[in-house]
C-alpha cells in the first residue's frame, strides 16, 4: 500500500517506534524561499530509503536538518532514536553524512583523510588503522589510499567520501545525490557499490537522488518530494503499480451510445480507474496493461463490439510526479536548478 | 574541554602537513622574509636616523622584518578556511562530533606556528649578517611570543572575515585593504619618532605597532621589559578577541547553512 503523506498525524507514535528516521512536519525557510513545507516520513531500521524529487523540491535541506547542519524553523525529526534539535551530538556520532559535493580534503591522502575523521569519532590506535584498511579495500582505493587526493578521479573522490562517512560504523548512512556528475560508467559501479553496502554493513541508508531509475534500482521504499513536502511514500513497484498505472485507450467503430456498457467492461478490470470516454474511445488507468488488454478485448468483442484499436502507455518519471504534483518532473527539475 | 585541544591538535597537524606538501608555499615563506630584509637593510642602510638607536639598520630592521611577516601571514590564513569551505570541509566536520571551537582555533594556531618557525629562520640569517639579540634568551623569547601572537591576531580576524564573504576575491581585496596601511602606521621600517605627530596617535592602537615594539625592545635596547611585557599582553587580548570574532562569524555561517 502506498501512503499519502499526512503532515503532523504521522507524528508522535512513530517517533518512539524502531524507526531509524522519523521527521514530523518540518519546515524551514532561507530568506523567501519556503525550502522545507511540511515534510514527513520515515524510515525503519535497516532499509535503503530514497527521497526522489526535482532539483530545489527540498531533499538535500531535509538531509542538512537531519544531519544536524541546519535547524528546522519547526518540525521535529530523530535519527537512531536521538532528537536532531535537542541532542545533535549524538546523532552525529551515530551517523555518517555523505554530502551532495564531496567533502574529501584534496591536499591529504586518502588513508589521511580516513584517519583524521576516525580519530574525530574517537578511533584510535590498531583498531582504527584496521578499519581504515578495510574500508580502502571496500571501495576499491587501496592502491591508491597513500596518494593525495587532489589526483583522484570524480568517482575516486565520491568511494571516498563513503569511506570516510562509513569510518565509525554508524547506524544511519545518508548519501545525499551520490551519483549526480558521475558519468554513465561510474554511476552504475556506484549503485553495485551502494548495494554491496546496504548487505555488508547491515546500515539503515536515506540516499535523495533526483533519478527515479536510481530509487527504483536501490531503495526499498521511496518518498516523492516537491516543492518542500512530501507528496508520497511507499515501495517503488507499488508507486508504480498503485500511481502510475498504465494508461490504456480503447477506440471503438460503430459504437451507437453503447460507449456507457463499454466503459463498464473496461471499469470492470481488476485495478482499473480513472475510467473515461473520449470520443469514440475509452481510457482508463490499470496497474498491469499487458494482463488487462486480453481480458478487455475478449469481453467487448463477445459482446459484440468492434474494436479499431488498443494502445497503452507506459508509465514514466514526468507522470508519477504530474499525478501526485499537477506539475511535469522535467520542468520542475530545471527550474530548480538555478 | 580536552576534546577542543585534541581535535585542535590534530587540525593543526592537518593543516601543516598539507602545506609542506606545497614546496612553492615553503619556498616563498623562506624566501619573502629574506628578501624583505636585504632588499630593505641594503635601501635604508645610509639613513642613520632611520635606526632608532640600533648599531646597523639590519639590527633595527630584522625585529620589524619578523613581525612584518607574522602579520601578513596572518591576514592571509583565512584563505585556508575558504578552501576548506569551498571544498565541503567544514560541512563534513560540522556533521561529525568535531569540536567547533577546533576547526577555527586550529587555524590561528597554525598561523602562529608558521610565524614562530620564520621569525626563528629571520634571526638565524641576521645572526649570520652581525645582528645579535640584545635581551638574550628572553629576548628570543619575547621575539618569539611577538611574532606568534601577531599572527594569531590577525589570523583570527582574517578567518572571521573569510566566514563572512566566503569567496576568495573579497578576502583577497580585505587583506590588501587591512595589510599595508596597518604596517604603514608601525615601526616596522621606520622608528615611531620619525612618523608625523598623528601617525605616532594612531600607530600607539595598532597591534602591528605593539608586535614591532616588544621585538625591538628584546633585539636592540635588550630590556624596557615591562613595556614590552605590556605590548604581549596587549596582543594576547587582541589574538583573544579576534578569535572570538572567528568563532562567533563560524556560528553565522553554521546558521546560514
């Protein structure tokens, strides 16, 4: 089941529930834009969870307030059981922050960098050169874990940053647009490696990405965010499944005001809504067109009508967000960017 | 409380072991003060009243020299913490249990380490041009404690700066602004007596000036400690209050974050 998000009602009781995440209704405003409007949702223990949007809809200032770089105006929101407004100590050791730009210091090697943000968590001695050691090996920059990180490549810089967010084994990982300004290649090692991550280090995962093949790919459970709210959470089939849909159009020839049995045919699929007539055509919304479309054309023609064509449409990243938004993704995306 | 000096510690080694990694950075911190003192001993040196009672103008100048260099270096630390802010640093560390007060103190600390080591490079290279520290020991000492304390005045007003504009040209346009008026207005290369009436007013508020009078104390007159004294304790406020201003322009960047 998917779940439209509610604003405060999510509130108090899932606050003192396991969950690893649990924001309540935060905003936050930077001079005149309203950045955060009401966000909501949360996330249990141990599972990769996605917060999917356009540029600008809010995602990386939900990740600032839960890291504890930002205050919401209001709201409240707790990571690993600790309130970010009244103990953000605590949640900063117990989470590791991943940012949107890398924050690899460029002049240190890349054991340099692991062990200065070991030794900031209160690693020392052996256990910590263990640590670091393994880590380089992770993601794959042992070879390189002595040279200085000014020479690392884009998607070196990005493994490292994991590395140095990982080096205390939090509780709570948040990987704030991991892929974006990686190419194709590199994108693609960094979701085998998020997935590796997830099963190795059995960590609970907030990863906001504005790529929905990304959250489809990693997250178990995704929320929509636009314009500082959360518009809707759940798992990623259903979203599609239960959101998107598939749209499909029946036209008919001859139909002689019989469109009203027609529509009731097609209403009658399991899952089909937003049934409606136009012109000589039905469309409607089902979850599964390529089971709905034989048991549509079978029942019609049984009864006699002439079907000129079937065509349905699937169902794509602008039309998940103009159905929940009223707005196109592409647009929003754009406009976000500055 | 010990948090804020470990975590300061290890910043501090940070920070240096990335600059001696940039052999041009080294070079020119070697390099500048060396040539500031020939260049300047060698134009001055048929001036005698310039000296202010020093046997050559190499001895007046080298005191001067040093603070000289503490203070510029000083008003130049803040284009590390721009670094750091552009490169996302700061941010990682602020969502880490960093000590706050660390990221900025260990800058003015570093500073006043990096003028410590060059004022120690000034007065062995006079030493070998004939220049002797008068005040021994506690001369040394005094130079020393002026140097470093002059860095870290102004090492913490330009982080405070560096947190407010956050961009590299408008620190650089600050620096300059701040740099050679306030040494203008010292005795560095020239003795205060020497300076028009007001000049001598306004240079008796210039750190700088309090920085250049203590070292002079210790290499030429070797004494007037309690007035030298004075001027440490002067700076150490100072280093005190810019510090304050570094790490109360980190909170307004943390809240525009």
């Amino acid at each position: 089941m998917t779940t439209a998000a509610r604003g405060s009602r999510i509130g108090v009781a899932r606050l003192a529930a396991v969950d690893a995440i649990a924001a309540d209704d935060l905003h936050k405003r930077y001079k005149d834009v309203q950045a955060l409007d009401g966000v909501s949702f949360d996330v249990r223990e141990g599972e990769v969870f996605g917060l999917l949007g356009p540029n600008g809809a809010g995602k990386s200032t939900t990740v600032r307030v839960l890291t504890t770089l930002t205050r919401p105006d209001s709201g409240r929101a707790s990571v690993a059981g600790h309130d970010v407004v009244a103990h953000p100590e605590r949640v900063r050791s117990a989470i590791g922050y991943v940012a949107q730009d890398s924050g690899v210091d460029w002049e240190a090697t890349g054991r340099e960098n692991l062990l200065l943000q070991g030794r900031i968590h209160a690693l020392a001695g052996a256990p910590l050169r263990a640590r670091v050691d393994e880590l380089l090996g992770l993601v794959g920059l042992a070879d390189a874990a002595d040279r200085v990180a000014r020479g690392y490549s884009g998607g070196m810089k990005r493994r490292l940053d994991i590395a140095i967010g990982l080096v205390h084994r939090p509780r709570v990982l948040f990987l704030d647009e991991p892929t974006t300004g990686l190419d194709p290649e590199a994108r693609a090692a960094m979701w085998v490696e998020v997935e590796r991550l997830a099963r190795q280090e059995s960590l609970t995962i907030l990863l906001t990405t504005h790529y929905l093949e990304e959250a489809d790919r990693l997250a178990e459970r995704v929320a929509i965010v636009s314009r500082g709210r959360v518009v809707v959470q759940g798992r990623p089939d259903e979203l599609k499944a239960g959101l998107h849909g598939e749209s499909v159009t029946v036209e008919l020839r001859d139909v002689d005001g019989r469109l009203g049995e027609a529509s009731q045919v097609v209403g009658a699929i399991d899952g089909a809504g937003e049934v409606h007539v136009e012109g000589q055509a039905v469309r409607a919304r089902v979850p599964d067109g390529a089971r709905a479309i034989p048991v549509i054309l079978s029942t019609l023609e049984s009864r006699g009508f002439s079907v000129a064509s079937v065509t349905t449409a699937r169902p794509s990243l602008d039309d998940v967000y103009l159905h929940y938004t009223g707005r196109e993704f592409a647009t929003e995306d754009e406009a976000g960017r500055e | 409380m010990t948090q804020v000096f470990r975590h300061t510690g290890w910043m501090v080694v940070r920070q240096a072991r990335n600059l001696m990694r940039e052999p041009i950075w080294i070079a020119m911190m070697v390099i500048q003060p060396l040539l500031w003192l020939l260049l300047y001993g060698q134009l001055f040196s048929k001036v005698p009243q310039l000296r202010g009672g020093a046997s050559s103008y190499v001895e007046f100048l080298t005191p001067g020299i040093v603070c000289m260099n503490a203070f510029f270096g000083g008003t130049w630390a803040g284009m590390a913490m721009i670094t750091d802010l552009d490169r996302h640093v700061v941010d990682r560390f602020l969502a880490s249990p960093a000590s706050r007060v660390a990221i900025v103190l260990s800058q003015v600390i570093r500073a006043g380490i990096t003028a410590v080591l060059q004022a120690l490079l000034l007065l062995g290279i006079s030493y070998a041009l004939g220049v002797r520290v008068h005040g021994g020991v506690a001369g040394w000492l005094v130079v020393l404690a002026a140097s470093s304390l002059l860095a870290m005045v102004f090492a913490g007003f330009s982080n405070g700066i560096a947190l407010l504009v956050r961009r590299e040209a408008s620190m650089i346009a600050t620096a300059n602004f701040v740099g050679l008026p306030l040494m203008f207005l010292s005795s560095i290369l020239l003795g205060v007596q020497t300076m028009p009436r007001w000049m001598q007013d306004v240079a008796r508020y210039n750190p700088v000036n309090w920085g250049a009078q203590a070292a002079r104390n210790a290499v030429v007159v070797g004494g007037a400690w309690w007035p030298s004294g004075q001027y440490l304790l002067f700076l150490l406020a100072a280093a005190a209050a810019t510090t304050s201003f570094a790490t109360w322009t980190f909170r307004a960047y943390q809240r525009s974050i």
